[in-house]
C-alpha cells in the first residue's frame, strides 16, 4: 500500500519529536500514532542503564493516546531513528516495529496500519501481516 499525505506528514511528526529529544545512547527512535479520530500522538524511546528497563517510542506514543483520550484506536503508526553522530548518513530513517511492539499494536488495534520500510521505500502494512499466527488465548485454528 503506498503512502498517503498524511502518512508522509505522520513520519514528518515521528522524525521531529526524535530531533528534538535526540540523545545518543539515551533517545534515538521517535514515533507517531494518529487516532481512528484522527488525533496525533508522538513520543521517544527510554533507553536505560539497565537495558531491559527500556521502553520503545511506540509504546511511549501509545501511553500518551491512552492518557489522553482512553482507548481511540490507532488508524495508522510509525517509527523512525535518528543516526548516531559517528553515522555519515544523517537522515531519519522509518524503521519496522521490534516484536514486543508487534504485539502492542495490535492488542491495541488489530486493524492498525503501520508505515514500514521496504524495497521499494516506506509502504502501509496491516499489523496482522506483520504478526501472523500471534499468541491467542482462543482456541481459533
Ligand atoms: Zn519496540
């Protein structure tokens, strides 16, 4: 699925809030979510001393929709990093959301659409694809 506007101007909200909170080794990924009510959320991952503390920028962005607004649904959502000062490319990139993300997407909105690089450049992907056969407590194969 290519882009929309709007989903060009999500990975444009994505890579400001990482270029304003950049801090190597401590915020290199930013993230965008826009609402089934067509709200936007950003947020930054918290890197930590302790690594498993960590907590990805997606679901820093998800905390702010629920805080916010409660349970709005996510129509579509994106992540992208920030080089590190050493990296010659220097752009922001859009890149996939790690597994344990996979699955918070989708407990939150199994129809979610998610903006994720491809060969052909960034496309929209249903977050099923992105997760099939995820742990169910149903019995439903
Ligand atoms: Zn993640």
């Amino acid at each position: 699925m290519s882009l929309t506007e709007a989903d060009r101007a999500l990975i444009e909200v994505a890579a400001a809030a990482i270029r304003q909170r950049y801090r190597n080794d401590w915020q290199e990924v930013g993230a965008a979510l826009v609402t089934r009510t067509g709200k936007i959320f950003a947020g930054v991952n918290l890197d930590a001393y302790l690594g498993r503390m960590a907590v990805c920028a997606e679901g820093v962005a998800l905390g702010q929709m629920i805080t916010e607004l409660g349970e709005a649904g996510i129509e579509s959502i994106v992540a992208v990093r920030h080089p590190k000062p050493h990296e010659t490319d220097r752009d922001v990139h859009v890149v996939s959301p790690c597994g344990a993300c996979r699955e918070l997407i989708y407990d939150y909105d199994p129809g979610a659409r998610v903006l994720v690089p491809s060969p052909d450049g960034v496309v929209a992907v249903g977050i099923a694809e992105l997760l099939p056969n995820k742990y169910s407590r149903e019995r439903n194969l």
